[in-house]
C-alpha cells in the first residue's frame, strides 16, 4: 500500500463514527495493521487540526475562492519525493 492510499484512509477513518463495535475493531486492526498506517492517522489528525483554525473568524467565502481557483488547479504527479508522506 502506498503512502498516498494510506493518507486517503486515514481521512476516510478520521470521518468515520467508531460507535460501532465491528467499526472500532476493524480501525483497531487498521491502526496496528502497521506503523505507517499510524503515522498517517496522526499526520491526518495534525492537517484537519491546523486547516480548522486557519478562518475559525469565517472571513473568507471558501466557495468564492474555490470558484476562483478552479480554472488554475492542476493535478500534480506524483515524484519520486512522494514517497516520503
């Protein structure tokens, strides 16, 4: 698995709900599957805690900006540099 899947993961857990016994076991076994997986919960973690505090004052309107920025984005590929996530 790749580093890149692996940070999709963690974010797909990270919205997940753990109410759930089978859910939580199957995180559980995910999060000790390997310490990469770890690791990437834990950057997830540290991204969602920073990205929340940039306008916690709601001074900008995200969907004028995403509007704004749409015809300049660009999917970048991959590098060999990547591989460090």
């Amino acid at each position: 698995m790749d580093d890149m899947m692996r940070l999709r993961d963690a974010q797909d857990w990270g919205t997940c709900s753990l109410d759930e016994p089978a859910t939580r076991a199957a995180f559980i076994g995910w999060v000790r599957e390997s310490p990469e997986n770890l690791a990437a919960l834990l950057i997830n973690t540290a991204l969602n805690l920073e990205l929340s505090s940039l306008d916690s004052a709601r001074q900008f309107d995200l969907d004028a900006l995403i509007a704004a920025a749409s015809p300049r984005l660009v999917q970048a590929a991959p590098t060999s540099d990547d591989t460090n996530l």
